[in-house]
C-alpha cells in the first residue's frame, strides 16, 4: 500500500522539527492578542541578522526570561534586569536588542493608553483585516511593503525600536497581518479561512472576505 504523499508546503521551512511545527501551526495565523503580538516584535527585533531556526531554538528560554512576554512587567526592567538578560546565554544576548525590548514594552503601554489595546493599533495598517498574497514561488514575496513602510515610520516616531521596514514586515507575517503562506501551500487556504477573526469581520459579519 502506497504511503499517502505529505502536503504541499512552503519552501522555506527546513526539516528542523521546530521549522515545520511553526510553519504549519503559527506562521500567518491572524493574532489579536496584545501579549503575543508583542512576543513576536521582541522575537523579531532579535532575529535582525540571525536565521528564524535561532530565535525559535531560544524561544523557550526568552518566555521564562521576559516573563512571558508581559509588557507591563518588562517596561520596569532597570539596569541589573539588563545584566541578568545579557549573562543568559539561553537568549540572543545583544545589549541593544535587549533594551529594545525594555523600551518597546513602555512605547506599548504608551500606544494602549491611546488606543485601548496594541492590537487595535498595529492592525490599523493593514485596515484590520489581512493580506492575502497570491505568491507561486519563494522569490515572490517581498521584504518590506508600503504597508510595513508606514507602520515602521509611525513605531518609530512613537518611541519603538528595531522596527526596521524589514522587521515589521516579518512581523506581519509571523502574526497573520499578511498571509504569504505560497498558493500550493496546504496552509494557504487554512489561513485565509481564519481572518473572519479579524477586527473588520467582527465588525460586518456580512463582509465576504476578499
């Protein structure tokens, strides 16, 4: 009896278990929730210059270290929080990068405050409902978009930091605003059947997604 073929992917995820498991569970999936997005911009600052596979074989070590991501918490890191951060070698220890993550957990409580939640904030720049490309090859999808453009200038002018037109743009991925999951991928159509969840959707039930 003939093995059924396993599904069509991307081409990006290697064979490492934590590339696949994260590939076909969380890349692309629509997040709304403040804690998560967050992890994902101190995840992504941290990748700067580094492979996906690095961050994520460290991922466990900075939920423990950051608290679980609680912004709250993390906005009242001093000196010797930093210390600490940059003796763990279960982390990316880059002073930098550690102190933007300090510094993005107080621009988040700041942006709250205006906003209400982070998510609604971030989501403004995809108009609260993702994008779904329509990419046939890895070399299709782009770095940076004008979308990741405006939400860079506007993390930066509110006090962000290693929010790189780059790096948002792996954001958007990583947390749904963009589906670039590749056409032929088995996910694609798994992800773009969850935007319902988005904010415009709860919004106008009636919306068919586009």
């Amino acid at each position: 009896m003939m093995k059924p073929k396993p599904p069509r992917s991307c081409d990006w995820p290697t064979s490492h278990p934590l590339m696949i498991e994260y590939h076909d569970t969380e890349w692309g999936v629509p997040l709304h929730d403040d804690q998560k997005l967050f992890e994902f911009l101190v995840l992504d600052a941290a990748q700067a210059g580094l492979s996906w596979l690095t961050v994520l074989k460290k991922r466990d070590n900075y939920q423990r270290a950051f608290y679980g991501f609680n912004p709250e918490r993390i906005a009242r890191f001093g000196e010797k929080d930093i210390a600490r951060l940059i003796a763990n070698d279960g982390i990316i220890r880059n002073r930098l990068k550690i102190i933007s993550g300090i510094e993005n957990a107080k621009a988040l409580l700041v942006v709250r405050k205006e906003f209400g939640t982070f998510d609604d904030y971030i989501w403004q720049f995809v108009g609260y409902k993702p994008i779904n490309n329509k990419f046939r090859k890895l070399a299709d999808i782009p770095a940076t978009s004008a979308e990741s453009d405006s939400m860079s200038k506007d993390l930066k002018e509110r006090g962000f930091r290693f929010v790189g037109s780059t790096i948002c743009y792996a954001f958007m991925q990583a947390t749904g605003m963009v589906n670039d999951h590749l056409v032929r991928c088995f996910r694609y159509r798994e992800v773009q059947n969850l935007w319902p969840f988005s904010k415009v959707s709860r919004d106008d039930p009636e919306k068919e997604p586009g």
